[in-house]
C-alpha cells in the first residue's frame, strides 16, 4: 500500500460525483414536495455538496503529498538501523533515497549496501503514514460532503455559494501567474545580491572591461557598459531603424489604402510572421545575413569586418519586430475617429495630407507605446545575438564589427560546467536582473503611453 | 416642383435628379434642388430620411465609403462636381464641411484653423498666415475667447468651442459654400445659441446648408427649407411657407410633430 495521489485523487472525484448526484436527488425530492419552491435550481445543490466534499480533500492531498515524505524519512531515521547512517548529507541522502525506492517498490534491489537494512523501515513508515493519510482524506471527503449534504433546504441559496465558489477558484488561477512571476524576481533579486557581495553595483553599472574569465591569472572584471551597449546598438538602434519604417508603412498601408481582400491575406501573414521560432530567424542572421554583410563590408573596405556583426543581428531582430510595431501601429491608427480623418477630408486635404499631417501625429502616442513595447522585446531576444552578433565585448560604433549583447552573455555565463557560487556564474543572475529591470521599466511607461492615449479616444 | 417663389436665380449648387446607392441600398432617389448663394437652406426630415447622405454628396464626401455610388447632376457655379476633370481636392477646398460632432484635430488651436491654409499654400508666410488665422475666429465668434491661448490644444476647449473652431476652421480655406451636418446636436442651449448666432453672421458670406433634426433651429436660422422623407424630397421652399403653409400633407404631418 504505498500513497498514490493521482489515484487518490481519481477517488475523491468519484465521490464528488456521487455528492453531486445526492445533492441534485435530495433536492429534485424537497421541490417535489407540494408547496416548496427551491431558491436555486437542483444541479447548483448538486455542485455545492460536490465541491465540499472535493475542495477540502484535494487540498488536503496536495499538503500531505508535500509533507508526507519528511514525515517518513523522520520515522525511518528514528529507529535503530538508521542510527549507523553517515553524517555528510550527500551520502546519508543517497542511501536513504536508494532504501526509499526499493521500499516503493521502484527498484528490485539495493545498489549501496548500506542501504538494506533501511528497507523495511521504510516500507512499514510508508505504509503507515499512506494510511494515516487516506483515512484522513476521506474522513474530509466525507465530513465536507455530509455538511453540504445537511444544509440543502428549499430556501438554502446553492447557487450564491457555489458562485462565490467559482469566483474565487479564478482568483486563484489569476494570482497563480503572478505569484510565479514575483518568486522568479526574489530568485533572480537573491543571485543578484550574492554576485554584488562579490563585486559591487557600480563595477557592473558603469565598467567598461567586460572579461569574466575564471582561473585565468588576471582578475576577473565585470564592467557591464559593452554588453549595454551591444544590446542598445542592436536591439534599439539597427533593430528600430529597421522595423519602425517599415512596420509604420506596412500600418499605413493596411488601414489607409490596402483594398478588403489585400487586408485580410497580408495581416494574418504577419501574424504568423511574428510566430516564427526566433531560432528561425537567428538561423537566418547567422547563415544568409551575416555572411552577405561581411562581404559587403569588405568589398567597402571596412575594417574589423566580421562574420558574426550587430549589423546582421539588428537587421534579423528589426524584421522580427515589423508584424509587431505594424499591428500596434494598425491599431493606434485605427482607434483615430473616423471624424478626424472626415475632417481633414472635407478641407480638401488629400489623403497622404491627411495620414502624415492629421492620423500619425493624432496615432503618435499608441504608436510611441508600441515603439517601447518593441525595444524592450528587442532587447530581451536571446536567440538571434547568440547566433548572430558575437560574444566578444566590444565597445564599438562600427556595426559591421562583432558586438555582445545582455542576453548572449548570459547564455555564455550559464552554458557549459559551472559552478553556483562563482562571481562569473552569479554575474548572469545580475545582468538577468538588471534586464528585468529595464524592460519592466520600458512595459511600464509604454503600457501607461497607451492607456493614456486609449483614454483620450474613448 | 416649378412655384415662381422658388426660383433663385443665382445659384450657388444646382443638384438635379440625384440619386444616392449604398451598395443594393437606395439612400436618395431622385433629388433636385438648387442651392441659393445668399441664402441659409435648411434640410429638415426624420433620422434615417437621407438629408445628411444628400448634405455629404454635395462635396463629395461620400467618396470614403467605398460601397457608395452617386448618379445624376450636381453643379458648383455650373461646373460638374462628378466630372472627371473635377478635383475632388479642389472642391472640397470651395465646399467646406462641419460636422456633427465637433472634431477638432489633436493640434493646437491656431494649427486647427492653419491647417486647410497651409495644405493649399494660401499662406505664403508666418505672418499671412497669422491674418488668415485671426480672420478665420473672429469671423467664427471666437477670437475673443482664444486669442490669448492659440498654443493650445484644440481638443480642450468645450463642446461649443470646439465647434466653433471647426467652423474657423472651414472658413479659413475661403470656402464658397458651407456645409453643417447637425452643427448642434452634440452641444447644450446656449452653445447652440451661439452657433444659430453665428450662421446669421456668416450669411450673405458664403452659402450656407444646414443640416437639422431640430425644426425650431430650421425655422430660426434658414430661409429656404427642404423637408426629405424615406430618401425623397417631398417639398421645397422657402422657410416661411413650408413652416405656415406648406403644400404637402406629408410636410404639414412632420413639422405638426405628428411623426419623426
């Protein structure tokens, strides 16, 4: 008898159907009395006793799962045999976990021999606290089912409760989301404060030499300023001189001259450009793009040429970009009344007078949200800069010289063997931060740009 | 329609057997008016009877919607607005517009009003343009009120500012004749006070069409009255006769308040 909560759980399903039945059966039979009228309809019972007697169980499943297996291990350690068990963590983990499977019967045997004696140990704690658990589980299935059960009368409002029910399980799904998103920031926040023990904020900030190299004789140093701006040049700078004309073109296009039918193939065509993989896209900078670019620049006579350019980068990351500068822009241009470009109409403005005098600056403020929305996309894209622009910190205007981005070091930092407590392996956590930051700070103001703008129209 | 009263005999518009498609739908069958230079001529009907439609056929604004096809004669001082020598540009730079809402751009008062003179270059300099724009409002009442803030945005003015704004802002380009559709229906009594005001002032200026559901506004500001029903014109003439005597049951229904 081992403690199995998928099956478990596919137990106290079952009897939430059973509740739900009863509950529905019990209370078809009070309406069916003459003279009595339900406050709510005989399925909302049906969910009420079901939920009861499934909410508390499920819950209950779900700790014991997690505090099960300590409570174990405590009872095995507690006895005799396990008294001769090495004190290092890593070994007495080791042994315990290879006892633990046999005993679960995972394994047919023991691999360290230590761990025989242990075996029966375990087994007869599983056995015993699967049982302590089942039995509690159902005792709450049945106390909750049996409550529920209790409270169905004529008048009892079913189906207010179990809307409240409803309600705070999407609370619930909804907060799931962003209490992910806050423990992701304390991990990444508490790296972060490991790597600035090491070397301080300002190094990371405002330093200029960018060469964290473990075990080489010369210190390591952090200075973060080339990797700033690799990602700056490429991600706010070639990419938008690449995407905003052209998604701005496209968005005019689109919703000022393009015929129906033009309009209904070329927009979801962008859509699905803007769900390539961007490892298609770093495929394309890294094998078309950059080679082309370097014999361009060659052929020019440019120094420092290399196969691996921010140019190509930013132009690859820019097309990436253009379905969503142009659908933002799409939609800012589309939420300008209809009167106002009547108006410029009717004042015999024509209508290219029209979409550059009156439609973009009155669409600007969506638009300039878009733009930031981009920039702060532009600059957390990984795949194409490791592909394509290099790993070498340059601190250059040249774009047909290799550069390095945040997230392309951050890759480097984090790929290969590395050790969890070293400034170089602790140094990607920072930059992870500080990018988090950056483009939290860029969602923050374009959201509000956008907001603000949608208001003005509304 | 041939009554001796009704001729005018110097035409600013002559509109002559219109009819007015949206695509299978038939929004305007059959119209013939003539629009009088002097004069303020006022289309009343119920909603949906295809006053605002005619109103936007007279400078050719139903041109932006795609499904909408205009046959017939409409003539500005003789020449025909459909031809195609005719520059729609052009002819909406005669044939101004206000409409119903006031829409004043995102831009600054005194760009609002510079805007139609600079797109037609009527402005060669800073300080033409500045005439032009200082004629424009006071010529729309509203000089007074703004000639210390023209810096500021036009979309924080009140409703009946704003509109009046678009009214400078339509004069400023030297317009022939004026279109309102329901100028005042989106502004409270005393704006639209105001702007029936105004009308009177800029009468003998320009020709003036009006559009309104408020037959009381008709009766105020206009001279000549045009009373459309279910796409047709079913009378018109002059204010002061379609609102004691008009000629048609239909009329004498509508401005009794028996339907509409």
């Amino acid at each position: 008898m081992t403690f199995n909560a998928a099956a478990l759980l596919l137990l106290i399903a079952g009897l939430a159907l059973i509740g739900w039945l009863a509950g529905r059966a019990r209370s078809n039979l009070l309406a069916g009395r003459a003279g009595t009228k339900l406050h709510s309809r005989p399925q909302y019972h049906g969910w009420y006793v079901a939920l009861w007697l499934f909410a508390p169980a499920a819950l209950f499943l779900a700790v014991w799962s997690s505090v099960s297996p300590a409570l174990i291990t405590n009872q095995v350690l507690a006895t005799e045999a396990a008294q001769s068990l090495p004190s290092f963590g890593f070994e007495r983990g080791a042994i315990l976990s290879d006892a633990r499977a046999v005993a679960q019967g995972k394994q047919a045997d023991v691999r360290l021999p230590a761990a025989a004696p242990l075996v029966k140990p375990y087994a007869d704690a599983s056995h015993k606290y699967a049982w302590i658990g089942i039995a509690a589980m159902l005792a709450l299935a049945l106390a909750g089912g049996l409550y529920a059960f209790t409270r169905i009368k004529p008048d009892f409002r079913a189906r207010t409760r179990v809307e409240k029910i409803v309600m705070l399980v999407l609370l619930l799904a909804s907060l799931v989301a962003i209490l992910t998103t806050f423990g992701i920031v304390l991990s990444l926040l508490f790296e972060s404060i490991r790597f600035f023990r090491l070397v301080s904020p300002a190094e990371l900030l405002f330093g200029t030499q960018w060469a964290p190299t473990s075990g080489a004789p010369q210190p390591d140093t952090f200075g973060g300023i080339p990797l700033f701006w690799g990602t700056v040049l490429i991600g706010a700078i070639i990419a938008m001189i690449v995407a905003i004309p052209i998604g701005m073109m496209t968005a005019v296009y689109l919703t000022q001259y393009a015929a129906p039918v033009v309009r209904k193939w070329v927009k979801p065509i962008l859509e699905i450009l803007a769900g390539v993989p961007t490892v298609v896209y770093g495929y394309f900078a890294a094998l078309t793009v950059a080679p082309a670019l370097r014999e361009f620049a060659v052929m020019l006579g440019i120094p420092n040429a290399s196969t691996e350019s921010a140019l190509a980068a930013g132009i690859v990351m820019g097309v990436m970009i253009i379905p969503f500068v142009s659908s933002m822009a799409d939609d800012s241009i589309n939420a300008v009344p209809q009167a106002m470009r009547d108006g410029s109409l009717a004042l015999g403005a024509t209508p290219n007078e029209t979409i550059r005098q009156v439609l973009i600056p009155a669409a600007l403020p969506g638009v300039m949200g878009g733009i930031l929305l981009a920039v702060s996309r532009a600059i957390g894209e990984t795949m194409i800069v490791v592909m394509a622009a290099g790993l070498s910190a340059n601190m250059t205007a040249n774009p047909f010289a290799s550069v390095t981005t945040v997230t392309a070091q951050i890759v480097k930092l984090l790929t290969g063997d590395q050790e969890f407590d070293s400034a170089k392996t602790l140094a990607a956590f920072a930059l992870g931060l500080v990018l988090f930051i950056v483009t939290l700070l860029l969602n923050i103001v374009a959201l509000r740009i956008v907001k603000r703008y949608r208001e003005a129209y509304e | 329609m041939t009554q001796d009263d009704l001729t005018i005999a110097d035409p600013k518009m002559k509109a002559h057997g219109v009819n007015v498609f949206y695509g299978e739908k038939q929004a305007i069958n059959d119209v013939s008016i003539d629009v009088g230079t002097d004069l303020v001529t006022a289309f009343i009907g119920p909603s949906g009877c295809g006053k605002s439609t005619f109103l936007r056929s007279l400078n050719r604004m139903n041109d932006t919607v795609a499904s909408a096809k205009v046959t017939g004669q409409i003539e500005l001082d003789g020449e025909d607005i459909y031809a195609p020598s005719m520059d729609v540009v052009q002819l909406r730079a005669r044939v101004g517009m206000v409409f119903q809402k006031p829409n004043p751009f995102p831009k600054s008062i005194y760009d609002n009003v510079g805007y139609g003179p600079r797109i037609h270059g009527l402005a060669p300099g800073k300080a033409d343009l500045d005439v032009i724009v200082e004629r424009a409002l006071v010529r729309a009442g509203l000089w007074d009120e703004v000639k210390d803030r023209l810096q500021e945005s036009g979309t924080a003015l009140s409703g009946g500012q704003q509109q009046r704004l678009c009214i400078a802002r339509a004069i400023a380009v030297d317009p022939e004749v004026i279109l309102m559709d329901e100028p005042c229906s989106a502004l409270d009594p005393i704006a639209t006070a105001k702007i029936e005001e105004l009308i009177h002032e800029l009468r003998g200026k320009y020709a003036i069409v009006i559009v309104t559901h408020n037959m009381q506004q008709a009766a105020r500001v206009s001279q000549r009255t045009a009373f459309f029903h279910l796409g047709t014109l079913v009378e018109y003439g002059k204010t002061t006769d379609i609102f004691t005597n008009p000629k048609q049951e239909r009329t004498k229904d509508y401005i009794t308040g028996r339907y509409g």
